[in-house]
C-alpha cells in the first residue's frame, strides 16, 4: 500500500488543521519534563497510575462504602500487601477515606473523598476515548 504525500497547508488555507485543544492549557516549553513547576497531567497520572489504583477507584466508584476484604475481592488478582500499599497511597493524595469504628472485631471502611468523586468524570472520559481508540486501532479487547 502507498502512501499518501502529505498535503502542504501553506498551499491550502481551507485545510488548515483546526485547533484540538486550546493551546494555553498546554506547556510551551518543549518538553513536560523539563518545567520548573510540576505539570498537572504527569503529577495526576503518578497519583492514579499503576496496575491496581484505578481498579481500586473503579471498586470504590461503585458502592458508597466498602470493607477491607470485599474490595480486595472485587479487584482480582490483587495481593494484600498490595492492596494496603495502594490504598495508603491514594489515601495520603486525598482520593480515599479509611474510617475505622472502635469497635470489636474492628471494621474499617473505605470510600472516596470529594476529591477521589471529582475524579470520575475525567475517568469515564478516558474510558470513553479508549473504546474508540480500541475501535480506532482494531484492538480487540482480551476477553
């Protein structure tokens, strides 16, 4: 298969590529690494990043409060150790609350804070752009 020869925009001002985003959200320097203040997006993804967070946010999106063990059922394949390590995380950021009653046995909850809620739209969105992004690239999803 051949490919296309790029078309010259200068040639063609009618097909000049419109603006995705708008461009002051974006850095203008050349890179995200090299900023003197954190970048928001970086700093967000190395909140929610790894294998087992969003699983757990997703987990926690769905029930209002959930218990120790039951979410540790309902992120599968996930060890204890863990699940410990990643709620202590997003509950050092402010996404997670753990509220322990003083009682015997103890039981201790979790659920997210307004903080981790106001995530969600953003996460939906990222979902949504995936499936057409999958559809996109003809990825099939592994079942």
């Amino acid at each position: 298969m051949r490919r296309q020869p790029m078309k010259n925009h200068a040639q063609d001002p009618n097909n000049m590529p419109k603006k995705r985003i708008d461009d002051t959200c974006l850095p203008q320097e050349k890179s995200l690494y090299s900023r003197e203040e954190k970048c928001p997006i970086l700093y967000t993804l190395d909140i929610i990043g790894g294998k087992w967070k969003l699983p757990i946010i997703w987990a926690l999106a769905k029930q209002k409060e959930i218990r120790y063990n039951a979410l540790r059922r309902s992120v599968v394949g996930i060890s204890n150790m863990m699940l410990t390590k990643c709620l202590r995380e997003l509950e050092e950021n402010g996404i997670v609350q753990r509220m322990q009653y003083p009682e015997i046995p103890p039981r201790v909850e979790y659920s997210l804070t307004a903080r981790g809620q106001e995530l969600l739209p953003s996460l939906n969105n990222l979902y949504e752009w995936g499936k057409k992004q999958i559809e996109f690239t003809g990825l099939q999803q592994a079942e």
